[in-house]
C-alpha cells in the first residue's frame, strides 16, 4: 500500500518525485541508526509536505521527527552546535534540517552564506556528528544547496547516504504551483501598474511610533500592511506573518471589513509560504467570508482563485473545483455590459479552472476553459503589445500540455511553437523597460523567461541564451516574486 505523503506527492509533483520519495520512506524501512540523506525541494511547500509527510510515517512507527527549521542565516550558521547539543529523546526517528531559499530571493546572498558556514562546520564536525546522532539527518534546501554541499563540504558528501530530489515533471510544471498574492494589489493590474515594496525600515518605524499614539489604529493597520508586504519581498514570512497578524486584530476592531479580509489575504499567504497550509487555509477562508458578506465582489473573485489553489495543493480538488468556479462566475458577472476589453482576472480564473478540471481528468472541460482564457489574452496582447506577451505564452503553455494529454501531440506542438515565437519577440521587445525598471518589470520578465524555457523543452529545442544573457543576471538580483501561473 503506497504511503500517503507518497500519493500526495505524486500528485502534486509527478510519478518521478514519489519515486525520490519512496526511497527516504524505504531507507526508513530497511536502515537503522545515523545516515546522512540530503533532500532538495522546489519551494517551502513541498518541504512542508515532506516533513508532514515523514512526521506522519514516523508517528505510525511509535517515532517522532526533530525538526530544525532556522528562521534566520544566523541560526543556520550555528547548525553544527546545535546538532551536537540536541538532548536524548528515546522516541527520536529523524532530525529534519530545513531552509529552503531561492536564488531569486532578496534575502538568498544571506542563506546562501549561512549555509556555506553551516555544511563548513558540519564538514569539520562529521565524525563527532556521527558518533552523536544515532538517527538519519536529513538536509533539506532548494536545489542549489547540494551544490552546495559538495563544494564545501566533500567529506560530509562523501558519507551521505541518499540524495532524493523533488520536482514537477513537465506534465506538473505548467500548472499552478504557487500562491498568487492579492492583498494589497488590485487583482486587475497589469504587470507594470505594480510598485517596489515600501522600505522596511521607515515602515518599521512609523509603526513603532503609531502603536504609542491613541486613535491612530487605522493607519498602524495600513502601515502594517505595507510593512507585511516588504518583508514578504525579502522572504521574510514569519516577520511578515507578525505584521500580517497585527493588521487583521486591528482591522477586525477599527475596520473597515474589506480592509481586514485584505489582512486575511496577506496573513494566509505568509503561512502558505512557511508550509502551514492549514491554517493559511483558515486565514483564507475567513478573508472570503468578509469579502463575501460585504459585498466585495472583485476581491472574492480574487480570494476565490487563490482559496482554489490552496485547496488544490491541501489535496481538496472538488473543493478546489468550486471555487474555481465560483471566481469564473463572479468575473464573468462584472465584466457584463463592459464594452472594454475582457480583463485580465478573469483570463487568470479560467485558466485556474482548466487546470483544476485538468486534475479531475475532465480533459475535454478543461480544454474549454482553457481556450476560452487564451482568447482573452490574444486579445490582450493585442491591444496592449509586449504588455501581456507573458500571460499569453502562459496560456498557450498550458494549452499545449492538455492537448498532448489528449494524444493531440501535433497540435500541441504546433501550440508550443506559438508559445516559443511569442516570447522569442516579447523578450527583446521589453528588455528596454526592464533595463530601465527592472523592479516593476521583473514579474512579467520571469514569466516570459519561464515559459520560453518551458516551450523550447516542450519542443526539444536548446534555448537561445544569447536572448537570456542581459535578462537572468539582473533578474538574480531582484527580490522573489513568481509570476503569476494560472
């Protein structure tokens, strides 16, 4: 009987990753005493999902899982005192080291140095750890840490005792994988209407200064807001939880409503993003409600398709099915009697929605859904050349994987090669205004970077990194922010 983390993950992730994951469950089942296993993921999600995954699988042994979950560089940086100082615990099945940071994050030059230190130190302190712990040690990073690890730290890699590796297959890739933010942000923004976050410092602060001064609640909530919202860009989320948290008590009290659902909004994304999905599920759901019995309409659209991916990734998918649904109905409804062009929220819930259909195996319902949001975006690009470019090859992206899921294997390729030709123009097309603003162009730039990659696998084409040779460098330097992939 397969494991259930190991069907959750397949699902989400692919055949390929179960299989990695199989092999850590499988040592568990034939190995005793310490082994080194190094386990790199994608994002926090699949970390979290691993680790309640093993938690799980240990507690029905009689076993528990020590988990190290470092909140800063600091903390990682001391690892190896503290691997050499945990306490007895005669129950113990696992010590589970996890810091997962992309190397898109602002704050990943700090991570990056942390665990440079931290696989150093353990490098040195290999044979007393092993003497020490007389249970498996699990590393758990992004990809880039094994890297890492073999750099730095050769003699502790040379004692590992598995390397397993979760990531989308290319069926899993192009559907959606991430939270898409919309507190704060007006869910009909372009990409260039965005701004930078706001300084961190000065909103840290002004909050201080406000928390002393009665009958300023209102605008400590706001400036929370904003404050949340920088530390979110720096990957900061327990500190944007705090903020998050503090702004919805005060919204709740002082209002208005729609104001507190946006807290919600924003507080369940911090959680999502530190692998709590629960209760970002919770957060979520209570910033719906508000929404919903106030009358936002446009913002529950927006919450409905993020409450669609959440319950999607919890495992939930006729649930997930009907908020997808619900967001489709509600966008179609305010864009009734609008003589301008559909916009681009309802082109994003549609395609949340075909590929939730997707998963329940409603091909031919998904393709529908998944048309339809093509045609909007055709006609969005259209009318705003270079600006929807990305959305578009997105589109086209996802298309292409439902026709080929189909057995429509030359349609699809002749849809993939549409989607490389599209962004083989736009790239070049926007790199003046992401030379010149490369904060508030870096989303759209991601994404076209992305599926332009994706396109050119899809077709067994090596990309042009000619065309990718002024965008990736400064793209590694901005803060994180996955485009949107619905």
């Amino acid at each position: 009987m397969s494991d259930r983390s190991e069907l959750e993950i397949e699902r989400r992730f692919g055949q390929q990753a179960a299989e990695e994951w199989r092999l850590i469950l499988r040592h568990f089942d034939l190995a005793d005493g310490f082994a080194l296993i190094v386990l790199t993921v994608p994002d926090r999600l699949a970390a979290g999902m691993c680790r309640q995954g093993l938690a799980g699988f240990l507690s029905a042994h009689g076993k528990s899982l020590t988990r190290i979950r470092p909140h800063d560089p600091q903390a990682l940086s001391d690892l190896a005192t503290r691997l050499l100082n945990l306490p007895d615990h005669p129950a113990a099945g696992a010590v589970w080291v996890e810091a997962v940071t992309s190397e898109r994050a602002g704050n990943y030059p700090g991570w990056n140095e942390a665990w440079h230190r931290a696989l150093g130190s353990l490098n040195q302190q290999r044979n007393p750890l092993r003497r020490r712990l007389n249970v498996p040690l699990l590393i758990v990073g992004a990809p880039w840490v094994a890297a890492t690890m073999r750099e730095i730290a050769p003699d502790l890699w040379s004692v590992r005792a598995l390397v397993a590796r979760i990531e989308p297959d290319a069926a899993h890739a192009a559907l959606p994988q991430a939270w898409q933010p919309v507190a704060g942000v007006d869910a009909f923004a372009s990409p260039a209407e965005t701004s930078a976050p706001p300084d961190i410092v000065l909103a840290q602060r002004a909050a201080q200064r406000l928390r002393e001064e009665k009958g300023q609640e209102r605008v400590l909530a706001e400036v929370l807001g904003r404050l949340a919202q920088g530390l979110g860009a720096t990957d900061d989320w327990p500190a944007a939880e705090a903020a998050w948290r503090e702004a919805a008590a005060l919204r709740l009290r002082f209002g208005p409503p729609t104001e507190a659902a946006r807290a919600s909004a924003g507080l369940s994304q911090a959680l999502w993003e530190q692998g709590r999905g629960q209760e970002a599920l919770d957060a979520l759901a209570s910033a719906v409600a508000l929404y919903r019995g106030h009358g936002a309409r446009a913002e529950l659209a927006g919450a409905l398709s993020n409450l669609a991916v959440l319950l999607d990734n919890l495992a939930r998918p006729q649930d997930a099915l009907a908020a997808a649904s619900e967001a489709v109905a509600i966008h179609r409804s305010l864009q009734a009697g609008q003589s301008d062009s559909p916009r681009p929220a309802l082109a994003l819930s549609l395609n949340n929605l075909a590929n939730m259909l997707s998963r329940l195996g409603r091909l031919e319902d998904a393709l529908t859904a998944a048309e339809e949001a093509l045609s909007i975006r055709r006609d969005l690009a259209a009318r705003h050349p270079g600006l929807y470019q990305a959305d578009l090859a997105d589109s086209l992206i996802s298309l292409a994987n439902m026709l080929s899921a189909l057995g429509r294997r030359e349609d699809a390729l002749a849809v993939a090669e549409e989607a490389v030709a599209r962004n083989t123009e736009a790239i070049p097309a926007l790199i003046p205004q992401f030379s010149s603003h490369p904060e508030v162009f870096a989303n759209i730039m991601r994404a076209m970077v992305r599926d332009y990659i994706a396109g050119c696998q899809m077709l067994g084409r090596n990309p042009d990194m000619g065309l990718l040779t002024s965008v990736q460098p400064v793209l590694k330097t901005l803060p994180p922010g996955d485009a949107p992939t619905g």
